[in-house]
C-alpha cells in the first residue's frame, strides 16, 4: 500500500474503534488496535479515555419516572394509562 492509502486507512480505523469505545466493545477495540498498530499509528492517550459526560449509563424509564419521561422526549407519545397500566381508549 502507498503512503495515501496508509493514511485513509488508519483514517477509517480511527472511525471504526471510536463507534466501539462508544458502545463499550473493549475486545474489538482491541482488535482495532492492532490493526492501527500494524500500520504504523500510535495510539494517543486521549484515545484512552471517554469523553467527559459519556460514562454514565442512561436513566431508565421502565420503573415510569416522571422525570425521566419527560427527558424522553423523542418518539411516538405515551397512550394514556389507567391505575393498573391498561390503554384506556376514548
């Protein structure tokens, strides 16, 4: 391989191992790192650790939290819900 397509690949695996480090898929991120380490990158430190804020896993909405219905925010909205948690239809 040429020295350009060197770099698109270490650009391309750079890619690839952040989308595992994001869903906390440690073994591929190893398997990534050999494959960068085999075409000569690095690895930096700031690799190494999540960016601040990500660590923390989402809150659930299962146990009907309120609050973390209302952060929801996004998708089709709740249907109305008696005491026992049926649908109740109009």
């Amino acid at each position: 391989m040429t020295q350009k397509e060197d770099r698109k690949m270490i650009a391309a695996l750079l890619r690839e191992r952040e989308s595992y480090v994001r869903r906390g898929e440690t073994d591929r991120v190893r398997q990534v790192d050999e494959q960068l380490a085999h075409y000569g990158h690095e690895p930096e430190q700031a690799d190494e650790t999540e960016p601040a804020g990500r660590g923390a896993a989402p809150a659930s909405t299962a146990d009907g939290d309120a609050a973390a219905e209302e952060r929801r925010g996004r998708g089709r909205p709740r249907k109305p819900r008696d005491d026992a948690g049926n649908i109740v239809r109009d």
